[in-house]
C-alpha cells in the first residue's frame, strides 16, 4: 500500500510526500528480519524514490541527460 501511496503522490507531483512516504517504508523494512520479500520490496521502494528525483529534476527548463563517456 505504500508503494501505491508513493506512486498516487508522484503522479500528483507531490514529490516530497512520496519521499516521506517511501523513506518511512525503507526505515520499517530495516527493522524488519531479512528475507526475500523484504528485499523485493526494499528495490521497489529504492526505483519508485529514484523516478520522484528524475521527475522532479525533468521538470527543470535547463535540465538534460548527461552523457556517459564509460557507458561506450
């Protein structure tokens, strides 16, 4: 439910709430034993949080990808 809170709040580009949101959730996981389901949902909230900082930063004017000279 929280990674369907965090996504609600991207999609209203209400990008600092759905960090809250998926910071809360990484701290709950890192209290918790360490299983798999809990590292399915750890990458999850990890992905979910980087497309927030793109979306956010793409909402910049100047704001363009970098070339990556090592990804050659």
């Amino acid at each position: 439910m929280r990674t369907d809170l965090a996504e609600l709040y991207k999609k209203l580009k209400a990008y600092e709430e759905a960090r809250r949101v998926l910071t809360e959730a990484l701290k709950i996981l890192k209290e918790q034993r360490d299983d798999l389901q809990n590292k399915i949902y750890n990458v999850q909230y990890l992905m979910l949080y980087a497309k927030c900082n793109l979306e956010e930063d793409m909402q910049f004017n100047n704001w363009r990808f970098k070339e990556n000279i090592d990804a050659r």
